[in-house]
C-alpha cells in the first residue's frame, strides 16, 4: 500500500507541474476569442460579435479535424513511447504533420469560395450581418494552416516535456495578435476582415516559434517525410475519431443552437452567447490543460498495461482536478458582471443582461465535463470506441439541441445555458450506468467505474509495489524484491540477482538524483512475475538519467567506473530506458 501511495503522490505532483503550461496552451485560442470579442464589440459593432458567432461552428470543425490528428496521434506514439519502438513513434509524428497540411488546405479552399461567392446563408438569413461575417471568414482562412500544424506541434513538445516552447510561442503569439488588432481594427478600420486577419497571422508566429525546436534537431520527434508509412493513417483515425467525435457533434450542435436563437429571440442573442462563449473558453482552458496532461500520462499507461497509474490519474482528477475547478466556477459567477463589462457597457440593452446570465449559469456543467473527458479520454486509449462514440453524440449535440429546444419557449436565452448544465447531468449518469451494466452491479471502486479488464496489466498477487525516499529504503527494498520472487516461485539465483539489480540501480539514483537539487523525490518501484520473466521497473522524478549512456562512458580505460551499472547490464537480459513527461522510467527484465 506504500507503494502504491507513493505512486499516487508521484503522479500528483508530475500532473499538477505540467498543468500550467498545458492551460496556457489551452487559453492561446480563447485569448483570441477575448481579444476578437473585444474589438468586435467596441471597435465594430454587435453585428461583427454576431459574426464571431457565426463562425463558432465552422472554428468548431476546423478544430474537430485537428483534435482527430492529435489525438489519435498523441495517443498512438505514447503507446509505441511505452513499448520502446521509436520508429513507429517517428513516422507517427511525420504523419500527422502531412495529413494536417493536406486537409488544411482544403478548409481553406472552401471558407474562401464561400466568403468570396456569399454561400454563407444557410448560416444566417440576416442581410446586415451576412457581409460582415464573409470578410471574418475570408480572414479566418488565412490561419487554417498555422492553426492545425501548431496544434500538433504543442501535442508532441509537451510529449517531449518540452512545453515550454509552446509557453513562449503562446505569448508571442498573443502579443502579436492584440498588436495587429489595433492595427488593423482601430487604426486601419479594416472590419470584421482585420479580426480574423490579425489572429490568423498570430498563428502563423506560433507555429513558427515552436517549428524551430524540430527543424535545429533539438527533440526526439524528427521530420521523416521521405519514409511515411500510411498504413498508420487508418490507426490514427481510428484511435483518434472517437474522442473527437464530439466536437463534430458539437459543430452541429452550434448550428443548430444559432438557428434557434435567431428564430426565437434573433440575432442578438447569438452576440450575446459569442460575448459569454469568449469570457467561458478562457476558463474552459484549465480543463482544456487537465485533460491534455491525463491524455498524455493515460496513453503511456495504456502501453506500459500500468493498471495503477491509470487508476490513480483518474484519482487525482476526482480528489484534485474537481474541487480545483469548483473554485475557478464560483469567481466566475461571482464576477459575472464586470466580465461582461468587457464587452457591453449599457445594462439597459437586452445583450448586457443575456451575457450576465450566460457567466452565471454556464460554469455549473464544467465540473461535470471534467470528469466526461477523461472517461472519454481512457475510452479512446483502452479501444471503447462504441462508448465513446454514444457518450460524443449525447455530449455534443444531442443532449444541449434537445433541452434548449424544449426549454427555450420558456426561458428564451437562458435555455441554452441551463441545457448545457442538464447535459453534464446526463454524461455522468452515463458513466455511471455503462459501468454498472458492465460490471452488473453499482460501482465501488475505482476499478468498477473504469471497467479495467482482468486480465489487464500484471494482477495483484504477481506484482509488488514500493517506494524509496532515502539509501536505508534502498537495501529493504531489494530483500523484499528477493523475497517476492522466492514466494512466486522464481529460482533463488534469479531473485538473488533481481535483489542485486534493484540494490544498485535505486542505490544510484538516491545517491546521484536526490543530491542534485532541493526538492523531496521518491522513487516508484514496481517487480512483476509475468510468464517466466520477473520485470523490474524503476520511476523516479530526478533529473533526466540514461544508464546505458553511463555504461557507454565506463566502456574505457578505467575498468573500476561504473562498474555496478555495467554489472545489471551483464546481469539483465533487457534493459530498457525512458523519459516520459519528466519521469525517468527504467525497466530491466532478469
């Protein structure tokens, strides 16, 4: 159980210090969407704001496709990161870049023709707000590209604990487009065209910014266009549709939403779900950022079979991630009306107080949609695409269209807001109900409501987890990895040597990682008797450490250096080394 503890505080920590950079990222769109609003709104008009919203559903799409790439992506690499084939994690990469491109060119081809051409009407029949909304459109399409290839980029840096490239491509990028909005807006009156034309050349400064990392060579993720594989293509799609699922329902949704409103209240009611929308994606960027950092920490789970670090982020998300996200929820509703001030200044117009509203009602279904994306997440990693896919239809479209078209005769333009609270509602239930129907019984603990397979991983009674925080841990730990392996079975020279192995490889890390810096670290130890191997996996959080490159510098002259480290090399059949999010993963079969 110590172990176990000691994983569970491990994976805390390593999840709250990526966190944020991961929110950062996240806010990089809904920046756009403050700033875009706020110049709309002073500099413009309510009609541009109108067209912000307009375009919601379409940014939507656009997003949906890259969420598709990414995800399948991320996730496929983290498994091919657990199982050590970096060939496949390579071409991985490539070709999530090329598909990027290829259909990026096409969303460009067709915003621009339906810009040009004024085949926009069957998203709006307002005459004065149509015209506006084509130059946004035009403008939005010059940024397509940059958007979807700094999408992937971020994905893979921060897969490589590299986020904070991206940290700083996110606050160039910010600069730039509040610069160029001024330009473009204030100064040159360039309308609702300079909007978009300024974020969109903001983008082109983010990708750029972070493309510099992977063209001087500095990351393990290399540009191999030459050798692509397409093959991977379908498993990419196939892992990633599921969970992107929902933001193609959720294109949907906003079409569907928007005719509503224009048809029951008008179009002012669309500026004022733009206004609250812009206000709510800044927030929506902290579990934006929780969800990328578990998405990340799930798929290498997944590929190592680690049945209780996947238990244990979904741990941390309940005890750490909720009550996180309840108190950003009440300082929004507590701030509803100056939020709104950014926007509208004259409480006397219907749009001031339907924004209010819209800041105070809205951040009730975030908790709720916390715990909805990371079971969707783990569907998508573990292969429950059919889950998935029920949970993406209801959460995107069909739960939000059906309680606002019932309730918004009613309630008018609260109804969207309320529906989107009742949507959170029924996601949960339906986490809930999939795993009592599975298990043919309520949930009682984490392993119920995950539904993880049996067979999943190494089972208890194979396995032994413990932690070391000082050199006395050292010595007890590798007698009760000895121990383990006589009681399974294992013949006593390889329990022995197993002992031995873990003696040097935690004694090294406690005497070279723990000194190298102030902080408090643990090393996460883990022996498993599979078949007729007996793994040994060694996690720590010290600084990056390869003992093979160790083992290499000892390969000279002086045959006294590093001698024990070339020892469990002689003494394992497999080693095998990783860094993964910061963590370094050693695993050595005997």
């Amino acid at each position: 159980m110590k172990g176990q503890a000691a994983n569970m505080r491990m994976i805390a920590g390593l999840m709250f210090r990526l966190l944020p950079v991961q929110v950062l990222l996240a806010a990089v769109g809904a920046v756009n969407g403050i700033v875009s609003g706020y110049f709309a709104s002073n500099f413009v008009g309510i009609d541009a704001m109108s067209a912000v919203g307009l375009y919601a559903p379409l940014g939507m799409l656009v997003t949906s496709v890259s969420t598709i790439l990414v995800g399948g992506s991320v996730i496929l690499c983290g498994k091919y990161m657990g199982q050590n084939r970096h060939e496949k994690m390579q071409n991985v990469f490539s070709l999530n870049l090329a598909s990027s491109a290829l259909i990026a060119a096409l969303f460009i081809a067709a915003f621009a023709l339906m810009s040009i051409f004024d085949l926009t009407g069957f998203l709006s029949h307002d005459e004065s707000v149509r015209p506006i909304f084509n130059g946004y459109l035009l403008g939005q399409a010059f940024g397509i590209l940059p958007l979807m290839l700094g999408n992937s980029l971020a994905a893979f840096l921060s897969l490589e604990n590299k986020g904070r490239r991206t940290l700083s491509a996110s606050l160039v990028y910010i600069v730039v487009n509040i610069l160029l909005n001024y330009l473009f807006v204030k100064t040159l009156g360039m309308q609702a065209f300079g909007l978009a034309l300024a974020s969109a050349l903001g983008m082109w400064v983010f990708l750029l910014v972070q493309a510099e990392a992977f063209l001087s060579g500095g990351t393990q993720m290399k540009i191999r266009f030459h050798k692509l594989d397409w093959g991977e293509t379908r498993e990419i799609l196939h892992i990633g549709l599921p969970g992107a699922a929902s933001n193609v329902y959720q294109t949907a949704r906003g079409l569907i939403v928007n005719r509503l409103l224009e048809a029951f209240v008008g179009s002012v009611a669309i500026s004022a779900f733009a206004a609250s929308d812009s206000v709510m994606r800044i927030f929506w960027s902290v579990p934006a950022g929780m969800l990328a950092v578990s998405r990340m920490l799930i798929s290498v789970s997944v590929g190592e079979e680690d049945r209780q670090t996947l238990k244990d982020i979904m741990r941390v998300m309940f005890r750490r991630f909720l009550p996180l996200m309840g108190l950003i929820c009440a300082g929004i509703i507590l701030c509803a009306v100056p939020l709104t001030r950014i926007f509208y200044r004259d409480p006397s117009e219907p749009v001031y107080m339907m924004t209010v509203w819209g800041l105070r009602i809205l951040p009730l279904c975030m908790p709720l949609s916390i715990i909805f994306m990371h079971f969707s997440c783990y569907g998508e990693a573990s292969g429950r695409h059919g889950f998935v896919h029920v949970m993406a239809l209801l959460d995107g479209v069909v739960c939000v269209a059906s309680f606002t078209a019932l309730l918004i005769r009613a309630l008018g333009m609260n109804s969207v807001y309320v529906a989107n609270v009742l949507n959170g509602v029924v996601t949960t239930l339906c986490i809930i109900g999939y795993a009592w129907v599975k298990r043919k019984r309520f949930p009682r603990d984490m392993d119920d409501l995950m539904v993880i397979p049996e067979d999943f991983g190494v089972a208890e009674d194979e396995r032994l987890d413990l932690s070391i925080r000082s050199m006395e841990g050292v010595v007890s730990v590798a007698e009760q990895v000895q121990r383990f392996c006589l009681e399974r079975g294992v013949d006593a020279r390889r329990a022995h040597l197993a002992g031995l192995a873990m003696e040097e490889m935690a004694g090294n890390i406690v005497d070279h990682g723990f000194t190298k810096d102030k902080k408090t670290h643990t090393i996460d130890v883990r022996a498993a008797h599979k078949g007729d191997d007996v793994i040994l996996r060694i996690k720590d959080d010290c600084i990056p450490f390869d003992p093979s490159e160790r083992r290499q510098l000892a390969e000279g002259d002086d045959i006294t250096k590093n001698i024990g480290i070339r020892m469990v090399f002689r003494i394992a059949r497999d080693v095998q080394y990783q860094n993964i999010l910061g963590l370094n993963v050693l695993t050595l079969r005997i």
